[in-house]
C-alpha cells in the first residue's frame, strides 16, 4: 500500500464531515462525488441548490447523498450571522453587515467548522489562497497553544524512477514568507506532528539551509541553527537535525560523510526550508520535473482543519485533498498520544 492509499485508507476507516465551500464548480463536485463514493468523508456542497444538484446528476450521482447548503435560503443563516458579528464587531461589523456577510461561501463554511456542523473545510479551486487562509484565520482561529499557522505540501512519491517511495512533507510552501529562528521552529514541530497524523510514522525532521553542520557562516545559517535549538528543546525526542543541505537530509551515503552521527541518518521525511521563496521553489520542481504528487498546500496550526486548493486544481487534487482534510480530522478526533509541543 502506497502512503497516499493509507491516508485515504485512514480517511474510509473514520469518515468525517468536510464542507466544500466551492460546490458550483464541477471539478468540485466530481471529486465530492467519488469520494462520497469511495466513503472517505461525508460531504456538504455550499452554492445554489438548483446548481450544485444539477451538477451532481450530471456526474451520476444522486443529490440525496451529498448534502447541499445555499446560505441564502437556510434556517442556520440567522444564527451563523449573530457567530460572525460577535467575532468581528470589534472592526465595526454590525448585525445587518454580518448577515450579508455569512452568505459568502468561505465565511459559510468556515463557520460550519466553527459551530460544529462539519470537521473540516476545504476551497481554493475559485478562491485565492489570500481568501481562502483569511476566512480560516478569522473566523475558525488558531489551536490552544498555537503561536502561528503555517502550511505544508504533502509530497508523494510513489513512481518507479523515484529512489524513495513515500510520503514527505514540505514546509513552509505557502504561507510564513521570511520566519525567524521561533518561526521556524514552530514550523518544524507542526510539521512533524502533521507527518506523524497522517501517515502514522515516525518523524525525521531536516532543518535546511545552504550549509551542513557549519560547513559555511551566514547569518542565514545561524537562523536555522537557533531554529533547530528550539525544536529539539520544545520536543526533545523528536529526531531533528540542522544545519543540513538537502543531500545530506535525503541521501544516507552523502548524510554519513557530510554529517556523521546525525539523528536522522540521511532519511529525513519533513524537510524544513528557511524560507517560502525556497520551499515553494522547491516543491514546485519536486512535481514539475521529479514527477511527485503535490497535496496542498495544507495548513497547520488551526482549531480545526481547513485546507487550500490551487485555482489550477484537477478533480484528482480535490478528491486527494477530502481525503487528506478526512484523515486530518479523524486524526484529531483519535487524540493520538504524540505530544503537541509548542515554543
């Protein structure tokens, strides 16, 4: 079984509620189809009833098996409105505001994770990334304990050309621009607990920069050093290694004589890049010319899950990404014995 097939696996074992807030686009709604199908979540399509449905029958599917909320013309519209005004009315929003405001889908959906009425919410395939993370951030906020939320890409590599099969996790690839030594760190501990959540195995964290083990002086390098210090103080048993250039975090052979004794042994599984520009770089080349699956971007360090689809998005990414949303949700749901270190 390939890392994707346990995490949809894991996803059928446990099948959360995740809401869709963009159900009137069609690649939506097809992978909402096949993975109600599939039963990996129970799904919530937000849009004009008379859209979402006749795009569900276009698939084949009966409308009665997905739920479909239009925020116009549902009896939650008056109490997800009174939610909104007491989150925001300290900037200004009033009652009348507020009621306009619930209407647009991603504050819809996000305010079904909020109240409880879904795990999880995913959009993206219309919406911008800006959009999309501002609803989350706002309206479902950040996790007891969590100082920042960042995002990852889930990076499956499962071709026969690839010289590792497996899941890894990129980090931060869409959101904190330039962390500092604390940034990063907390980036690195979420990313490890997200790895963990959902492929079940055991961390290997590379904290990576242009240097190994002091190989050369910067202070970009001395950032990633002070970042490494604070992840293994935070989490000591978490295996954790850095200042590491990527060959050395991926490559055992080159691991033993550019860092002999490192805790993770050249089989580094998160890889922590010291900015956006170079992960998003990075996992850009990973899919365009490595040929990996890129699941995301995916964001941690929420009260709840709440995912991010790129508007290029194919129907398999969004059918990859419920699954991923699903076992994220159930993973927190299982209250996994892992700890949650925080800075």
């Amino acid at each position: 079984m390939s890392a994707l097939d346990g995490i949809i696996a894991a996803a059928r074992a446990a099948p959360q509620r995740i809401v869709l807030a963009e159900g009137e686009d069609p690649r939506i709604v097809e992978g909402a189809v096949r993975a109600s199908r599939d039963g990996i979540a129970r799904i919530t399509l937000i849009g004009n009833t008379g859209r979402v449905e006749g795009l569900l029958r276009d698939h084949g599917a009966d409308p009665a098996n997905l739920a479909v909320i239009d925020p116009a013309n549902t009896p939650l519209r008056g109490g997800f409105a009174a939610e909104y005004h007491v989150l925001r009315r300290h900037k200004g929003v009033e009652m009348e505001a507020a009621r306009e405001a619930v209407l647009d889908p991603l504050v819809f959906a996000a305010l079904m994770v909020r109240l409880g009425h879904a795990e999880g919410t995913i959009a993206g395939a219309v919406a911008t990334t800006a959009e999309t993370v501002r609803a989350a951030l706002q309206i479902i906020g950040g996790a007891p304990g969590s100082a920042l939320v960042s995002s990852f890409f889930l990076m499956m590599l499962d071709a026969p050309h690839h010289p590792k099969q497996g899941a890894l996790v990129f980090a931060d690839c869409g959101l904190v621009v330039e962390p500092d030594a604390a940034e990063l760190a907390g980036i690195a501990l979420a990313s490890a607990r997200s790895f963990a959540d959902l492929t079940g195995m055991v961390p290997k964290v590379a904290m990576l920069t242009f240097s190994t083990h002091g190989s050369a002086r910067h202070q970009r390098v001395t950032k990633v050093i002070e970042a490494t210090s604070l992840a293994r103080a935070a989490w000591p048993d978490l295996l954790i290694d850095g200042d590491l250039q990527f060959d050395a975090a991926f490559v055992p052979a080159i691991n033993v004589a550019k860092a002999p004794g490192s805790p993770i042994a050249g089989d580094a599984n998160v890889f922590v890049f010291p900015s956006l520009e170079a992960a998003n770089i990075a996992y850009k080349i990973a899919q365009r010319i490595g040929g990996a699956k890129a699941i995301g971007p995916i964001l941690q360090g929420l009260a709840h899950p709440a995912n991010d689809l790129s508007r290029g998005c194919s129907t398999e990414d969004v059918y990859h990404l419920i699954a991923v949303t699903s076992a994220q949700a159930a993973a927190r749901a299982a209250a996994r014995s892992l700890p949650n270190p925080s800075l």
